[in-house]
C-alpha cells in the first residue's frame, strides 16, 4: 500500500519548524525517575513545561490553545489504516481535534486523557479521564492511536508504559497506529516561525543536550495571548524502534506517510 504525504507536509513548507503545532505534550510524565543511558550514564528525564493564560495541565499542555487547534490530515491518515467503522481508542486525545473527525468518519472513539479540563471540549465520543500508563479498560480495539509524538518521549519507563497500553488494549486482528518525529527531523530541527489562520507557531532554544535528543521551547501567539511549551524528544532509529516495540509484544506493519512520521503496528505472533 502505498504512504501518503505526512499531516507535517500537509501544513508547513519548512522541515525545520515540523511539529510545533502538535501537542508536544508528553502525558503523565511527572516523578518518573532517573534513567539509565545506553552508555551507562545517569539522567533525569526532562518535565515538559508549559506557560500562558488558562489552565495548563501538569504536563504543559494550555487547554485553552488547543481547543483552538484543527486537525491537519491526521484524522484521514488513521481513517485510511483502519477499516470502515473500526472502533478506535485514542490514548492522549486532548481537546478532541483528532477525535472529532474520526466520529465524522464513522469511527466509535473512546477518547483517554488525564486532564478534565481537556475532556470536557470532547463531544459525540465516549471519554475516559486517567493516566496512559494505568488504563485498563479490559476492552480491546481495532485501533489504539498514540499520536502527538508521545513515543518520542526522552523517559524510557513513561515510553515502555505507554506502548504497554497500547498493547493490552488492541485487539489481536487490530493495529497500533503511532505518530513520531520523522528520523531526519532530529538533524533539521532549527529555530522557525509559521503562521496558520492567524496564530503564529515559533519553535525557539533548540538545542541538542545529548546524542539523538532535541529539546525546544514551541510558543503560540494568538493576538494578545502567548502559550509556550518545552520539551525533549529522542529519536528512535530503525534497531530501536523495533527493540522498544517488540518489548511491548509488538512488531512494525507499514509506515503510513513517506517520511515516517505515521506507522502501524500490530501484535506479535
């Protein structure tokens, strides 16, 4: 089957800026401990942060700013890996932006996140307010979604959980759909700016503390309101990728976009 052009692609011309307008948040990330590094050393994971007026989650995320957000292709990449009508559980799913088009689509949605605050913009989908790391819902899907480059996450135990989720909540026939930074995003990740719809999307500081990690601070200005996040991300090449999912009982299918950024999963065995 042939991929398609990313949701990336699909709104800005530049690499360098690709994803600032996409929840960096990593959900539930708080008082994990430290890591080990392949190398030996010791590090501590880097909390997301997050300023501006409204209510910010504690991973970062400015409630208000992505009620905003619309989707950008994302909807349609996961509407054309499922079959018509596959149910679908959306681990991260924020404000709705995602889910709401999936509904459109013809898709049951059972919409999961942390905070309350993002679930109550949620509508025609059935929400569910807990931590990825400890749902359990005893149910399985056709489609679990980890989107908003949760798997990028720099905390090997908060990665581990989440695919873990994943896995006890897909069915043995279904498929994980996951979104990441494309690989090559951890080479061309710079400073930029875009405008969409009025709201200026700037990603500033960024810096590369360590090999295959970059950390940035993304800022969304909308008229008078300012909303900055900052995050790390660390790039999984192909060995890793594998690795980490086959630890979670999983194996890669199919990337769904040429550039990487979408890819299936399913179950081993």
């Amino acid at each position: 089957m042939p991929t398609k052009k990313s949701a990336v692609d699909l709104r800005v011309s530049s690499a360098s800026i690709a994803g600032i307008e996409r929840e960096h948040c990593r959900r539930s990330l708080r008082g994990q401990p430290h890591r080990e590094e392949q190398n030996g050393g010791m590090t501590d994971p880097s909390p997301p942060a997050g300023t501006g007026p409204g209510v910010i989650t504690p991973d970062g995320c400015a409630v208000d700013f992505y009620a905003r957000m619309t989707a950008l292709g994302e909807p349609e990449i996961v509407h054309d890996a499922a079959r018509p009508g596959a149910s679908v559980l959306e681990l991260g799913c924020g404000t709705g932006r995602i889910t709401h088009p999936l509904v459109a689509l013809g898709h049951p949605v059972v919409a999961v996140d942390e905070s309350p605050e993002m679930l109550a913009h949620v509508r025609d989908a059935e929400t569910v307010c807990a931590r990825i790391e400890d749902l359990a819902l005893g149910r399985r899907f056709d489609v679990v979604l980890l989107a908003s480059y949760l798997i990028n996450t720099d905390d090997i135990a908060a990665r581990t959980a989440f695919l873990a989720a994943c896995r006890r909540h897909v069915s043995d026939d279904g498929g994980v759909i996951i979104q990441q930074h494309a690989p090559g995003w951890f080479t061309t990740a710079a400073d930029a700016e875009n405008v969409r719809d009025g709201i200026i999307f700037r990603m500033r500081d960024v810096s590369r503390p360590a090999p295959n990690l970059v950390s940035a601070t993304v800022e969304y200005v909308d008229g008078d309101q300012v909303w900055t996040q900052t995050f790390t991300a660390r790039r999984l090449g192909n060995t890793e990728l594998a690795a980490v999912l086959a630890a979670a009982g999983l194996r890669l299918d199919r990337y769904l976009t040429d550039d990487h950024t979408w890819f299936r999963a399913v179950p081993e065995g």
